[in-house]
C-alpha cells in the first residue's frame, strides 16, 4: 500500500466494511475479527489503482466472510441489524416496539433467502451501493445483479407482503 495515507482509508472505510461484515456473520467479535483482518489484507496487499479503493477493500472483506463460511462449512448469514428502508420511527416506547417486531420479521424473511439474494440485498438496498459497484465487488454480471435483485425482492414481498415496485 504504498502511496497512500492508511490512516485516513481506514477511518474513511472501516465503519462500512464493519457494517457489511456484521450483517453477513451476526457476531460482534467475529465482525471485529474480520475487519481488522480486511484491512490487515489491505496493508500487506497490493493496491494497484485498477478500481476505487473502496472497492477493492469491500472484495477482501467478502473474500473474508466467503472464506470463513466455506472454513466452517455454514450457509447460514447474519440478522438484519438495519432499520426497514420504507419506515421512518420515532422512538417512543411503543413505535420502538413495532419497529424490533418489523425488524425480526424482516430478517426472518431476509434468513429465507438464498445467500447470494440477501448479499445483493445487503450491497444494493442497505449499503445503496450502485449496480455497477455490486458487479466490480461480486464479480457477477450487472445483468445477474439486476435479475437476482429483483427475484429477491419479490421473495420478501411474498414473505413479507405488500407491495414492491421495481425502481430503475
């Protein structure tokens, strides 16, 4: 990594690779394992400038969460920790309560999905990540993004009901 302010790409960055690798591993400190071990890889690694920093970090830490799924032979992937999109909570007691109750229904909804849906998911809907920036980080055609996008989301509408509109 040379050339480039660590420092300032680690406090730019890690607070979103935590997020991502919190959501697809729902421990704490296995999170915290793997982001310090993301931006280990990134320190020793070698930075060649063919894509945005930011997207390079984001595929060493899914190579991370992949790699330690495939170690430990699971296909199970974390709660959903974020707030449902469509809803905006004012935290009184008793919204505070009808938002943890959307919130369990939606991850069991999201634990329903197949792993490479909810990962979409994750880097579309929750990190608003753009089509092209899933692609360079999943490797995966913007086409299968849009596709599998798209069936994932008329998966959580049959789970959860409701109605979803495809936006562009």
């Amino acid at each position: 990594m040379k050339n480039l302010d660590f420092e300032a790409i680690y406090e730019e960055h890690f607070h979103t690779i935590y997020k991502y690798i919190r959501l697809m591993v729902s421990h704490a400190q296995l999170a915290e394992d793997l982001t310090q071990e993301t931006f280990v890889r990134l320190l020793k690694g070698n930075f060649r400038n063919e894509a945005h920093i930011q997207t390079f970090i984001r595929q060493i830490a899914r190579n991370l969460v992949i790699d330690h799924y495939r170690k430990k032979a699971l296909i199970q992937w974390l709660p959903f920790t974020q707030e449902h999109e469509q809803h905006d909570f004012t935290y009184t007691p008793h919204d505070w309560l009808a938002q943890n109750e959307l919130r369990q229904e939606l991850y069991e909804a999201l634990q329903q999905l197949k792993p490479l849906q909810r990962e979409i998911l994750i880097f579309r809907k929750i990190e608003e990540l753009s089509i092209e920036e899933t692609s360079l980080i999943t490797g995966l055609s913007i086409t299968k993004i849009a596709n599998t996008q798209r069936s994932a989301m008329k998966k959580l509408q049959q789970l959860l009901g409701g109605e979803w509109h495809e936006s562009p």
